[in-house]
C-alpha cells in the first residue's frame, strides 16, 4: 500500500459522502470561492475525496433557529456527515440571543436528533467575537465553547476548536499590525485568512494530512486576485481625453494594461 492510500484510510471522511455545513452567516458565506466550505471541498477533491455539499448557513441563526430547521435544511438531504457552527449570534445578540442553560439544550438536541438519522457530526468550537480576547462578548462565549468541547466527547462528535485556532493564529501577527481585522473582514465575519484558519481546522479534524492542507497554503497564496491594491492614477485633463479618443485601444483595456505594467514594476522593485 503506497503512503498516500494509507493516509486517505485514515481519513474520517469518504469519497461519496455527503457533507452539510450547518451554521449561521459566517457558514453561509464559507460557501463562497475561497470561503471555508468551499476550500476544505476542494482539499478534499485533490486529494481524491469527492463529497457532495449541502449547504446550510443562514445569516443571523442561533442554536434555536438551527434546530427549527434542522429536519428541513439538514436531516432530509440525508448527509452522511454535518458540521455544526453555532455560537456567535446566541452571544453578539445580546438580549436577543440564547442564554447558555438554552443554548446547552438546543445544541444537544441537534446533535442527538443528527446522530439519530444516522448522520456524523462534527462540532466547531465558536470563532471569536471582535478579535480581543479580553473583550467583554469574548469572555462571555468561554463558556459556550467549554460546553462544546464537552458535548463533543459526551457524544462522540470529532472536534474542530475554531475558536482556540483563532486566538492562536492571532498571535502570528506582528505586535504593531493593525487590529481588529487580521482574520475577519468586520471582527465576525471572515476574510481570506479567516476563512484558510477555519478550513484548516475543519480538514485537521477530518484528518487530512498536513501535506495536503499544505498543498492548499500554496495554492491559496498564489491565486490570481487574492489580493487588491488601490492605485490612483494622476493624469491630466488632456491626457485623460487623449486616452478615451484613442480607436485602436478601448480605454478599459488600456487602464488593464496599464496596472498589469504597474504591478509588474512594483514586483521587479521589492525583488
């Protein structure tokens, strides 16, 4: 048996299954390219697992609207496995959120109602809220993530500690770099590197090989529009009628032409 059959054996996930992503806003957007759903769907493909998605994040959810809808956006599907993403909103909401006694409740009864169709499930510890730890809303969701790591091993559902990855992952950044959206675009929500922290997570848990999500590091990094820079181009009245008045070249071709020379000259300069 060659190294990587062995490791695809190890694997918690098999070619043929189906996943469904249950969860609120930050799941329903991992749907997305380059979202968390999306790249651990397509780690899992290079590594010749194909899965079929369901996807199941509403914006806004908590514990109590997920488990209202469980049957219909989940347990009918008949996914083989379902990762389960809750706690943000049940805390950010405030007084219109879900205390923990409720919260405790709801998410067994998910849990319980999956495994009883039949369905493996993945639990993921709540990502942060703002990214201060020290921070009131952060310091009320400790509980919420304990709960979950426990209800994890009672109920024997692998465990993707999303929330310990992020604090974490936060530390690698350097002291003096802008805060509050190193991995989120508005302190919840993901951006790129949010999302590579979650799907890393996500794909550990599953057991992929670290080769594999490293393979995915790679591939992320050098992916065409990972990155924006906004350039502002001073010219002239003249110049910029010059432009528009040119028949050979339309002019949004010309300014495509003229940031890729930009962008080329910026690359050669920091060489």
């Amino acid at each position: 048996m060659h190294a990587d059959e062995a490791s695809k054996e190890k694997m918690a996930v098999m070619s043929g299954e189906v996943i469904a992503f249950m969860g609120d806003s930050i799941t329903a957007g991992g749907r997305n390219p380059g979202g968390y759903c999306s790249l651990v769907l397509s780690v899992l493909k290079n590594e010749g697992i194909n899965v079929s998605p369901v996807f199941a994040g509403r914006s806004g959810h908590k514990s109590n609207q997920m488990l209202a809808r469980l049957e219909k956006d989940v347990l009918s599907k008949k996914p083989d496995w379902m990762t389960l993403s809750c706690g943000v909103n049940d805390v950010w909401h405030g007084s219109r959120g879900v205390n923990l006694e409720d919260y405790k409740k709801n998410m067994t009864e998910i849990v319980e109602k999956a495994q009883a169709a039949g369905v493996k499930v993945m639990i993921l510890t709540s990502t942060m809220i703002k990214e201060d730890q020290k921070g009131d809303l952060n310091q009320k969701l400790i509980p919420y993530n304990a709960f979950l790591r426990e209800l994890a091993v009672e109920k024997k559902c692998l465990l993707a500690d999303l929330n310990h990855d992020m604090q974490e992952s936060l530390k690698a950044f350097p002291a003096d770099a802008p805060k509050g959206k190193q991995l989120t675009t508005d302190g919840v929500h993901m951006n790129q590197k949010g999302n590579f922290m979650m799907a890393t997570g996500v794909l550990k848990a599953f057991k992929v090989s670290d080769v594999a999500i490293d393979k995915m590091v790679e591939i992320w990094k050098n992916t065409p529009d990972g990155k924006t820079l906004r350039i502002n181009l001073k010219m002239s009245i003249n110049e910029y009628e010059s432009i528009q008045k040119k028949e050979e070249i339309a002019p949004e071709k010309f300014f495509t032409l003229l940031l890729d020379k930009k962008k080329k000259e910026i690359l050669k300069a920091i060489e």
